[in-house]
C-alpha cells in the first residue's frame, strides 16, 4: 500500500505524495523542492505566458533533476464579458468610488486557455507530467501533448467527469472532493452543491476507472495520507498543505489568515474569478454573498477586482483579495517543503503501522 504503485514506480517518486499546481502561489524553488525530497512537485502555469511557463520549466530543470507536473488550465472561452459583466460593474461601482477609483473598467480577460504556444513549451522542456484544470483541451492539442512523451492527468469532481476523461485516454484522475481549496475542477457539472466531498468521491472514481486515481481535496497529514491511500489512491495532491511553505508565493496576509482559519472559516465562491473555488472568507465575500449569479464570466471577474487590490494598503488587501483554501487547513502546519514531505511520511508510516497489529 506504502510506497510503491505502478504510478510512483513511472514517475520514479519514493513517496506517493504530490505537491498541487497553484496558479500563482507555486515557484520553481517549492517544486523542485517537493521533487527533490522524493514526491512530484508541481507547477501551476496557467496564468502567465507560455514564455513565462517554459521559463518556470526550465528553472525547475536547473534546481533538481526529478519529475515535474505541468499544470494548465483549459477553460472554455468567455465570450462576450463587457455584456455578462455588466451587472457586477454596477454592483462593485460603490466600491470604486470610495476607493477613489472612478468607474468601473470593463471586463477584460487576463490570461488565456491552453493552445498550441503551451505545446511548444512542452515539447522544448519536457515535464514527465502535464495536468489539466477544467477538462481536456481539444483533441489535437490533447495528441500533440501525448506525442511529447509526457503523461496526461486531468482533474474529475465527479465519477461522470472521470469517465469522461478515461475515455479520452488520460494516464491518471486527480479525483478533487468538495473540501479542496481553490478552483473546482469541474467541466461538465456546474453546480457545485451536488458535488462529493473526497470520502464519497475517492473510492466510487476508483471503482469506476481502471487508470490510478489520485486524491486531492482536505489531505493535510499523516491521517489524511493512510485515509486516502485505504480507499484506493494511487497517490495524494496536496495544495492547502504546502500554502504555508516558505518557498510559495504566497501574500503575508493570506498567511495570516490561513493561520487563523477553523474548520468553517471557508466557502465556495465564483466572485474572485467568475468559477467556484474555495476561499476563506472575508469582507468582500461577505458583502457580496447576494451577488453570486452575476460574476462575469471565468477569468474576466478577477479583472474587475484587480484595480480594488492595487489601490487597497497594505491594512486592507487582506479583506479583498482570494484567500484560497482547503476545509483542512487548521490541521496545516507552517515548515519548509523538503520538512514538510519528511514529516508527512513518518506520520504515514505510524499510522498505517497502528493500522496492522
Ligand atoms: C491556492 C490554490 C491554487 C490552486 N490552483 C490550481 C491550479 O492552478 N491548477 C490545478 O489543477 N489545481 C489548483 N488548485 C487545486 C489543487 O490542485 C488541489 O485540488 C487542492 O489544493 C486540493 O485540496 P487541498 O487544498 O485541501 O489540499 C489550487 C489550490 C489552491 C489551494
């Protein structure tokens, strides 16, 4: 059960301990060293620029010689966001003005989905692993990936999504229950009250799927590691978990607040980015909580709060901005990666050693 499994033994990981792609929290320096103490680090790409992605790859490279999980996301789309962001400008214009801002800008979408630049990327690097967010991309896209050598995992919320994905010939499913801090992965279902927490989903997407499945959601320790790998994972992706290393880029006052948060302080959100993802919360999700429906679309809603954060201080910007998390994150602990995968596996190991008299 501990270690080995056909997808460590691909990927040549010691441990079956995977540090989560975060778009903009993740750094060469966490993965390289998550990969470097024996797990798979990862690098969450889909925000910069394919130049920007590849020179991610590349410094990764130069600190360690291991498995690399690319993360893209392959987002559908927005449209057109001046129209669908009409009635959140209007909402957020009192905000603009007491902050001294004017209008309202219009909806602009800052980052776009995975193509053929990311390919390019991908061929020159190299990574063992590229992971999607939010499905697949096309099929051509999906076939020149493949024909770069490197496995293909993608994220399922639910058992239909995993089957969607195995039928599309993905190498492994990060099955991602409700807990996980972040985006919901979600493609087919929109609705995110119906969707499993990890302990329902795990064990009926591996009964449902003959590739590895890997759990994501609410795995913080030891406890949480042996609980996942018992129902059936082939390995665990941690993101909550390694927010609190040194090595993520992560704001001091998100810091602070996954410091202070309890087991109820978060909730699922589209208001920071236009899809559902897990914050804890805070002023701006508070006073906005009537305002759901009508987030602009994903990424455009990020655009109309990025002014806010510019102009907050230094007081404030913790009141506005995500403060991305996992249900987990009381049981998280502040320590740099290469500690934090070393005390994750002497938990395991004492706790499955407790499990077998
Ligand atoms: C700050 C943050 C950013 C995330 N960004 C991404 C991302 O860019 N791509 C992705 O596939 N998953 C992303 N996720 C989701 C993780 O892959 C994973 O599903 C989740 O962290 C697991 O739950 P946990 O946070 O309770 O460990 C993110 C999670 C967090 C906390």
């Amino acid at each position: 059960m501990w270690p080995k499994n056909a997808l460590t033994e691909r990927l040549r990981l010691d441990w079956p301990l995977i540090q989560a792609p975060m778009a903009s929290v993740t750094t060469p320096e966490l993965a390289a060293a998550v990969s470097n103490a024996g797990g798979l680090g990862s690098l969450g790409l889909a925000t910069v620029s394919p130049d920007a992605a590849g020179t991610q790859i590349e410094a990764f490279g130069e600190l360690s010689g291991r498995a690399l999980n690319a993360n893209f996301f392959c987002h559908p789309d927005p449209g057109d966001v001046e129209l669908t962001g009409r009635e959140m400008r209007t909402r957020l214009q009192r905000r603009y003005f007491e902050a001294g801002l004017g209008e309202v800008p219009l909806p602009s979408v800052p980052f776009g989905t995975f193509g053929m630049e990311h390919v390019e990327q991908i061929r020159r690097h190299r990574p063992e692993v590229v992971s999607f967010h939010f499905g697949l991309p096309d099929e051509e896209l999906v076939r020149a990936v493949r024909e770069t050598g490197c496995q293909i995992w993608s994220t399922a919320t639910t058992v239909a999504e995993a089957r969607w994905l195995e039928a599309r010939g993905v190498d492994a499913i990060i099955a991602q229950g409700t807990e996980a801090g972040g985006h919901r992965g979600t493609f087919l279902d929109a609705d995110p009250s119906s969707q499993p927490g990890l302990f329902s989903l795990l064990p009926q997407v591996v009964s449902a799927v003959s590739v590895p499945v890997v759990a994501a959601g609410g795995i913080v320790d030891g406890r949480t590691i042996a609980a996942a790998l018992v129902l059936g994972a082939s390995a665990v992706q941690m993101g909550t978990a390694f927010l609190r290393c040194p090595e993520a880029s992560v704001h001091p006052k998100h810091r602070e607040a996954l410091a202070a948060a309890t087991d109820s302080s978060t909730r699922l959100t589209k208001l920071f980015s236009g899809k559902p993802a897990r914050s804890v919360v805070n002023r701006y999700l508070d006073s906005l909580q009537d305002a759901e429906d009508l987030a602009a679309p994903f990424p455009a809603q990020s655009s109309l709060l990025l002014p806010l954060l510019q102009a907050a201080s230094d007081d404030e910007i913790g009141d506005q901005m995500p403060l991305w998390s996992g249900q987990s994150v009381p049981l998280t602990r502040e320590m740099p990666a290469a500690e934090l995968v070393a005390t994750l596996v002497r938990e395991v190991e004492e706790r499955l050693a407790a499990l077998t008299p």
